[in-house]
C-alpha cells in the first residue's frame, strides 16, 4: 500500500526492497515445502497428485503471490508484472481463522441460491425498466446524457442501489418524481440480501453455538456450573405441576425445566 505512494516509494524505495527481498523467499521456501508435504495426503501423491495441489485455490493463490517476484528476477519486470505485485493481497485468505467464515458463507449462498437467483432477476428487471421510462422522459431534455439505453443502465443502478454518483440526474420534473420514489425503494430493496444473510448467519452460530453446549451445560451459555434440583414442584395457573428437574445456570443465571 506505501509502495503505492510515489513520494513514499521515492524517500522509502531501499527499505521496501528489502522488506520485499526478506519476506518473498520465505513465501516461495513455504510454497517449495507445501507443495514436497502434499504427498502426505493420498490424492496428491505422485506426479498425477502433485499437478492436483498446484492447481488448487490455495496453491493457485500462493503461485500467484510469489510469481512477480520470481519473475522480476529474471529482469522481467514491465508494467504488467508489476501490476500483478498487487495480488499478493491474496495471501490474506490464507489466514485460518477466515477458514470457517468463508464454509458458512458458502453454506448459506447455497441453502439461499433460490432466493438470491429470484432477487437477482427481479433487479435486472427493474433496471432494465427503469432504464427504459427515464430513457423516454429525459432523453429530449439531455439528450447528450441519456443517450441511450444501455448509457441510462448506469444511471439505474446507481439510483437503484441509492449511490448517486451525480454524474447523470434527471431535470424534468417527471424524472425527479421517478428518481425520489425509486431512491426510497432502493433503501429497502438493497437490504433485502443483507437481511437473509444476516438472519442466516445469526440461525447458524447460534445453532453451532448449541451443538458445542454438552448435556449437561446451560444451552444459553454452555457454561457447565448447573445447579439441579430433583423432581422440583412448581405452580403454573393455579395448578401444582411436578417436574424431572429444574436446572440453573451460576453463570447466566438461566433457568430450564426438565
């Protein structure tokens, strides 16, 4: 990112080749060591295996972030190469804690799929109409800006999502009309795939949350400081009921019938 900085690429540059010249090899050590232990695992033993693990996503990520450096080691160094540098941004996905977040993500994509595919098409759909009604409306008024459908696409979604670069507005007072009600839906209809994913997310943690809680811990906390209380009578509408047990957290202070 500093590198990225002229003024600090020029006072810097020795200190960034070295941070670079230190870090790189031990990405491409790692890479060497990844690639001789994959044998280890059954399906990429042999030669048939170890062209598997090469083209796999995170051996396909590791390539590409030691790929410029090694190239620019044989004085290949254009401005392509140099602009493939940036993706060494990909080793992030690298880091572990993410491994999890990235499974519920996919998770739910997929248990979700319908409802994203409908939501999608139904976008598309009103762009594509909106594109066409302002086309129709503005297009005598500024006929330099909306000149063409495919051009007023732009315009509707940057309204659609509520974005508005300002770059292309209406000036009719028809357009304006358009423009304020389909700005109030865009609010509500973007957060519409935030909402599923959100809602899906917090039904999944907590129903892994209740998955780690053993039988005998508190299902709100997990905690395992219960207090039991045998064949406990309890008086419910005027009637006495007489339960199992009656369990009580020292931790959350929840309290649960048995």
């Amino acid at each position: 990112m500093l590198q990225s900085v002229e003024s600090y690429d020029k006072k810097y540059h020795e200190v960034f080749e070295f941070l670079n010249n230190t870090i790189m090899p031990i990405f491409i050590i790692e890479y060497i060591a990844r690639l001789y232990a994959s044998g280890a695992i059954l399906r990429y033993k042999g030669v048939k295996g170890k062209l598997r693990y090469i083209f796999s996503p995170y051996a396909i990520i590791d390539f590409i972030a030691i790929a410029p450096y090694i190239l620019s080691g044989f004085h290949i160094d254009n401005s392509f190469i140099r602009a493939l540098r940036l993706f060494r941004v990909f080793r992030l996905f690298r880091m572990r804690k993410y491994a999890h977040f990235i499974h519920t993500l996919r998770e739910i994509l997929k248990a979700k799929k319908e409802e994203f595919l409908v939501l999608l098409v139904y976008t598309i759909i009103i762009l594509v109409t909106l594109a066409f009604i302002i086309y129709a409306i503005e297009h005598k008024a500024q006929p330099d800006v909306f000149s063409n459908i495919p051009q007023t696409l732009w315009w509707a979604v940057a309204t659609l999502t509520t974005v508005g670069y300002g770059d292309m507005y209406p000036i009719t007072a028809e357009g304006k009309f358009i423009t304020a009600v389909i700005s109030l839906l865009g609010i509500g209809f973007v957060a519409i795939p935030g909402g599923i994913l959100a809602s899906e997310f917090t039904e999944r943690l907590q129903k892994a949350k209740e998955k780690e809680c053993k039988i005998n811990a508190c299902p709100k906390c997990c905690s395992q400081k219960i207090e039991i209380q045998e064949k406990p009578q309890i008086i419910l509408e005027d009637k006495e009921l007489t339960f199992q047990r009656l369990h009580h957290c020292k931790s959350c202070n929840f309290t649960w019938l048995e």
